[in-house]
C-alpha cells in the first residue's frame, strides 16, 4: 500500500507551485517542522508556509488518512457516505483521500480556521462548502466527520469536548487522524474514552469498546510508507526517496461492526514461528503462530503491523 496523491491532484499542486521558489519553500519548511515540534499551531501560517506545508507535510498526512480510511472499508464494507465535513481541514488533505475513497461522496463541507489554508483548499478542493472559523462553530450534519491532525493543535485538556462536538455532527461515522507520538496519542485515547461515553462504538483499531488497555511508555501508533516526490526530497534535504509516516488513530461509528483482534506492533519472526503483538476485548496479548501449523502460519505470514486477525 502506497497511497499516493491523485494524478490529477498532483498535477493541480504542480502548476501551483510552477515558479514558486523551492528555497524559500524549504526554509519555510524548515520553520514549520521546528514550530510543529514546539507544538505551535498553524493558525498564524501565511502563503507561503501553507504552500510549504503542502509540499512537505501533506503527503505524509496524505498517506495516513488514506491507510485509515483502507482500514475502515476493511470493517464497514458497506459504508457509502454521501456528504463528508472535513474539520481542520488545512489544504483539504482529508476530503482528497475521501474523495479516493469514497465515490459515493457528493458534498464536501470543509471548516478551517485559517485563511491562507482556506484560499489554497478552496482551489484544490474545487466545489466543496467552506466554513471559517473555530472548530466548535456550527457545522452541518454529515454522514462522515474526518478531523485530521487537528488535535495536536488544540489544548489537551479541550480533546474530551473537541471529540464530543465532532461526533455529533457525524451522521455515521467519525474518523480522528493525529501524528503517532505518544502526546498523539494521548489525544486519541481521550478522545476515544469520550466517545465511548457519548455512546459511540469503536470501528478501529479497537474491536472493543473497552478501556483502553496500552500503559505506560506504551502508545497505540501504526506506520505507513510513502514515495517522496523530487521535489518532497528536496524540500527536506533527504538522500531516501520515501518516509515512514507514524499515526495514531480511531473510528467511531454508530454501531458495533468491529471484531477479532488488531496487530499493534511488527510482527515478530522467528524460527519457530511468529509472534503476533495483539489488542482485542481481552486486552494486550501475544499469539504464536507456529512454522509447523503450515495451515495457519501461511494466513499469518500475510498479516503485519495494522491488519486485523481473526484467530
Ligand atoms: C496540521 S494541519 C492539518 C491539516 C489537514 N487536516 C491534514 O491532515 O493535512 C491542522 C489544521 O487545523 C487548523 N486548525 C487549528 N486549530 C483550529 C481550530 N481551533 N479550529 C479550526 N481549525 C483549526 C489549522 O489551521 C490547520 O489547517
């Protein structure tokens, strides 16, 4: 899996940036990576700075929203959402891999606070409705809410009301994206608890609505790859042309689809067989799969850091 950006996304992106200088965009990246680290929000970001974030940040946002959202047809295969509301939508990262997603989709709502982000969505995301402002603003019902690294830019003690407020807005379902560092995930597990508590149901990772079990230096992440572009390369100085993108998720749904249990951590092979590091309603457990249950280890061979497993 290598979700990558639409061709014709791509090329939208290309002619926008066509005479736009790629050492600018570099040291603008560079500043962003350095208030991103120093937990500042993007809501002061001018032109420039979103078009670096475009190029710099938003394949690997990209990446992820697209690995969850390959995750939730693997739950919900049914799921055909006609309307989506993209929350902090930046320059429309989420609604793009939803609109790959989802052909099902006809109406796009993006709310975001900052201006220069809603200037360039409004281009890339031709058609959509854009609503401006805070997050808790009114916001039309719709039946696929997507909040995507959103809450690392809020107040950790407003994530509880945050994922309440959102998920009221979902006709069906709510999906919540942050980077996957333990302060990410931090805030999809109190996220998480609150929506259990409103009445949600965990879709994924979680096949079960209980406490989350992960303690201590623990966190709940998973790992997508993805190509770098020339110029992506570029514009972070690197010799390898592709990066681990690391996230931390949850999908909430109105009703209970989830069952088995979620490989949270690579798989581990040995001689003897494999060892699957697993999460399910009994909690965090290791399954060994053993090289002469040939039946058996050919399934779980196929299986790593992400898929479900139905033992
Ligand atoms: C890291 S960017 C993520 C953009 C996009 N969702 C993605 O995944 O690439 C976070 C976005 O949330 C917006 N944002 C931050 N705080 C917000 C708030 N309180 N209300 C609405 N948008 C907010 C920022 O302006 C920025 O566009």
């Amino acid at each position: 899996m290598n979700p990558a950006f639409p061709p014709a996304l791509a090329g939208l992106i290309a002619q926008m940036l066509e005479g736009v200088s790629r050492k600018e965009l570099a040291a603008r990246a560079q500043q962003l990576s350095a208030a991103y680290r120093a937990g500042q929000a993007s809501h002061g970001m001018e032109q420039g700075d979103v078009l670096a974030y475009l190029l710099a940040r938003a394949p690997a946002t990209f990446a992820a929203i697209s690995a969850v959202l390959a995750r939730v047809k693997e739950v919900a295969p049914d799921f055909a959402p006609q309307s989506l509301l993209d929350v902090g939508a930046g320059p429309g990262t989420a609604s793009w891999a939803a609109q790959a997603a989802f052909a099902s989709l006809s109406s796009v709502t993006m709310l975001e606070a900052n201006g220069a982000f809603r200037l360039l969505a409004a281009k890339l995301v031709p058609g959509a409705h854009m609503i401006a402002g805070d997050v808790s603003r009114s916001k039309p019902k719709s039946d696929l809410v997507i909040a995507a690294y959103l809450l690392a830019e809020l107040p950790e003690k407003s994530v509880a009301m945050v994922a309440r407020d959102v998920w009221a807005s979902a006709a069906q379902m709510l999906v919540l994206v942050e980077p996957g560092t333990p302060q990410g995930f931090a805030r999809i597990r109190a996220a998480r608890a609150a929506l259990i508590e409103a009445g949600a149901h965990v879709a994924a990772p979680c096949t079960h609505d209980n406490a989350c079990p992960m303690s201590g230096a623990d966190w709940c992440h998973f790992s997508q790859r993805l190509q770098r572009s020339r110029d992506h390369m570029h514009l972070k100085d690197a010799s390898v042309p592709f990066e681990d993108e690391r996230y931390s998720y949850v999908v909430a749904m109105c009703e209970k689809l989830s069952s088995g249990a979620r490989i949270i951590k690579p798989v581990l092979e040995g001689k003897p067989g494999l060892t699957l590091p697993l999460c399910d309603e009994t909690g965090l457990r290791n399954e060994f799969v053993a090289s002469r249950d040939k039946q058996a280890y050919r399934a779980a061979r196929k299986l790593g850091w992400g898929d479900l497993f139905f033992g």
